[in-house]
C-alpha cells in the first residue's frame, strides 16, 4: 500500500516538473542545439550560393530558370552586336549553354520541375517554397558548376580583349547561373578547430575573464559596504534605498553614452577632471588607450551593476537575526568579529547567489562596451559576446558567428558548474549535513 502510494506521488511530482522542464528545453537548450547545428555549416548570408543550410547537392530552379533565359538572350545579342571575333566566341558559348540545357532536361525530375517553375516566372507568380530546390546527383552538380566555371573564364578572356558589346552582362548573368548550383556545407567541427588557434578569439577571452573577475570583484566589495550602509537605521535611510537603485534603474545603452560623453578626449568632465589632478597624461588617454579603454568600461559597470548587488547582499542582511548581534555584543565581540563571525557565514549564500548572477552577467556583456567603445581601441575591449556579434552580422559569417556562441554557452556552463560544486554547494544541498 505505502509503496502504491510513494508510485502515485512520484509519477505526480514528475508531473507537475515536465512543464518547467519543457519550458527549458524550448527556451535554453533548443537555441544552443539549433546554433551548433548551424555551426556545423558553412553558412553565410553575403553569399546566395550558401545563404541556407545545404545536406545534399542541388539547383535553386528559380535563380536558374531566370538566368539561363537572360543569359541565353544576351548571348544572343552578342552574336550580332559584338565584333567579329566576339560573335564566334559568343555562338559557341551559346552552344555550350544550350548543350548543358539538353543534358539536364534529359532527367526527368529536371524536365518536370524546370517547365514548372518557367510557367511561373513566365506569369509573374511566386516560386513555392517546394519547387525552388531540385535535389541532383553530386556529379551532375560538379559537371554543370565545371561547365559554368569554364565559361565565365572565357568571358573574362573576351572581356578583356573587348570582343562582347555588354561583356559585364554576359559576366554578371553567368556567375548568377553558376549560384544556382547548391553544393553541400556541411563542414563539421572546423570553425571550432579555427577557433582554437585564432589569436583574436583567445584575445576576446582573455578580455572578457579579466573585465569579469575586476568588475565582479568590485562590485562585490562596494556593494556588501553599500549593503551594510542602508541595512543600518539612520534618517533618510529610505531616500538613500530608493537613489542608489538609480544608476541600476537606468538602461545599460544609456548609461553607456553617457560614459562616453563623460569620457570623451575633448569636452568629457571626467576625461577633464582626471587631467587636472594628474590621474591620466591627457584627455584622450581614456578611450584612446587599451589600459584606459579598459579601466572606463570597468568602471562604467561597475556604477552601473553595484546597487543591483547590494540589492541581493541587504535583502540577505535582512533575514540574518538582530538576536544575533545582540547575544555578540553581550558576549564582548566586536563589530570587526561579529562581521567576520556572524554577517559573512550566514550571507554565504547570498553571496554565492549575487556572484553567480553577476558573473554570468558580466560573462556575457555585450551592450555596455559595444555603445561605449565599440570593442576598441585595437579589439583591446572586444568581449567574446562582441566578437560573436561582429562575426555573425558585420561578416554575415553565420556559421562561425554560431560557432562563437555555443563556445560562449560552454563557458557560462562551466563557470555555473564551478560556481555550483565549488563554492555554493549548500545552495543545492540545504545548507548542510542534517
């Protein structure tokens, strides 16, 4: 009976946690899933030939039942437009075009699709999405990228001898056929072996741990005195609550620019202010210079992200019991010991918390430096949040750009598993052995 009943409960417990863990897999783990397989192409948006994910070769039908035409009409034309020794070059590309259309029509899956997708342009109708790839045999898709390839360089060669009458339209037409053949991207784990000997990647890492292990321990220690500050009984004590939550209140691109006005070579206060006590050689210095683009987005953050850690560390102060200290200073102690003997052990796992918080925060920092220094000066501020960015949306290299985040995903993971088995172990575990 009891067994029946423990059954029950536990198929109830698993239950009520499959909702939450579906919520996970479709919120956390489904993006990283779906950015490694991404990751594992060569995928790029600035090339038409590559802009998708490609596991087996083909034709993109529309791209080349719209070139072939146009192409075939300029050849045309370049046989009675061009000179002489133009005309003869463009009947035999002609020729060699028409051959290669023979040859394919002769599938006749090609035939099929091919009519199809003609009928449509022909009306000014869209290309479903089902008709526009045509699966072909890896050799077919060789032999028409071979036969294309060799026709573009005999353009070229009657380009530069100025024998066509439109060279850059017979040119431009052929490489647009010759994207039409898909080829497969698959590349599997070569942008992460890349990665693992490109010195700017270890570089953004590099930049990345320091500005998180400096930012977080300042924040650390300036909160916990902040903390202890407003967990004290004093007049005004709620005004003071409510105006240090300001700086944390504001959004971070806001914050940014501001810093970087403050910041700026010419009319920055604090750029300004740092120069007449001798703080720094120059005005420039501080955006100008990796040491000090680094101490201005340091210190940036940490105004920005300290009241939000002594938010954490008073709301732990609060649950520690006054009774505490009140049996302290009847035994004697002083306000150094209680400190050291009280506050810290009992707001362990607060303290675990906030770092935990903080450091994948400040791990995964992106927009705070991207406003204020934009990853300079010579990438000596890009994070590898920055570099992902840059990668994937400047570079259009969504494969490697993909790559970059999961590495990203790795490292947040190890530093959580740290963090969990390492330090904040009674988080997990109730606080102790019972």
């Amino acid at each position: 009976m009891k067994r029946s009943v423990r059954n029950s409960e536990r198929r109830t417990g698993y239950l009520m946690v499959l909702p939450a863990v579906l919520i996970i897999l479709v919120i956390a783990i489904y993006p990283v899933i779906r950015s490694f397989w991404i990751s594992l192409h060569d995928v790029r948006l600035n090339d038409p030939a590559k802009n998708e994910i490609h596991t087996s070769s083909g034709l993109d039908m529309e791209k080349y039942a719209n070139n072939y035409l146009l192409l075939l009409t300029s050849l045309r034309r370049e046989e009675t437009e061009a000179p002489p020794a133009g005309q003869a070059t463009a009947t035999a590309l002609r020729t060699e075009l028409e051959q290669l259309q023979s040859q394919l029509m002769s599938d006749a899956a090609f035939a099929t699709r091919y009519r199809a997708v003609d009928a449509l342009l022909a009306e000014y109708k869209p290309v479903p999405a089902g008709l526009k790839v045509l699966d072909v045999e890896e050799a077919t898709s060789a032999q028409v990228q071979e036969q294309l390839t060799a026709m573009e360089q005999s353009i070229l060669i009657a380009s530069q001898q100025q024998a066509f009458a439109r060279p850059d339209d017979v040119l431009g037409l052929t490489r647009g056929l010759r994207t039409a053949v898909i080829e497969p991207n698959f590349i599997g784990f070569r942008y992460y072996s890349e990665f693992l000997s490109d010195a700017r990647m270890w570089a953004s890492l590099w930049n990345t741990l320091l500005f998180t292990v400096l930012s977080v321990a300042l924040e650390l220690a300036l909160g916990l005195w902040v903390a202890l500050l407003i967990n004290r009984t004093f007049r005004g004590r709620s005004f003071v609550r409510a105006s240090i939550l300001i700086p944390w209140a504001i959004p971070t691109v806001i914050s940014a620019l501001m810093w970087k006005f403050m910041y700026d070579g010419q009319n920055g206060i604090v750029a300004y202010l740092l120069t007449q006590v001798g703080a720094i050689p120059n005005m420039g210095w501080l955006l100008t210079t990796k040491a000090g683009a680094l101490l201005s987005v340091i210190v940036a953050d940490v105004w920005k992200t300290t009241p939000f850690m002594a938010l954490l560390l008073f709301a732990g102060l609060q649950t520690i019991p006054d009774s505490l200290y009140e049996a302290a200073e009847v035994d004697g102690a002083t306000k150094r010991q209680m400190f050291f003997r009280i506050t810290l052990p009992l707001l362990k796992s607060t303290v675990m918390v906030a770092l935990l918080f903080r450091t994948l925060d400040a791990f995964r920092v992106f927009d705070l430096i991207y406003v204020l220094t934009g990853g300079g000066p010579a990438n000596s501020t890009e994070t590898i949040s920055i570099y992902a960015y840059k990668t994937m949306f400047a570079q259009m290299n969504f494969g490697a750009g993909s790559a970059l985040s999961v590495i990203v995903f790795v490292c947040i993971a190890l530093i959580s598993i740290l963090y969990i088995k390492l330090l904040g172990a009674d988080l997990v575990g109730g606080g102790g052995k019972a």
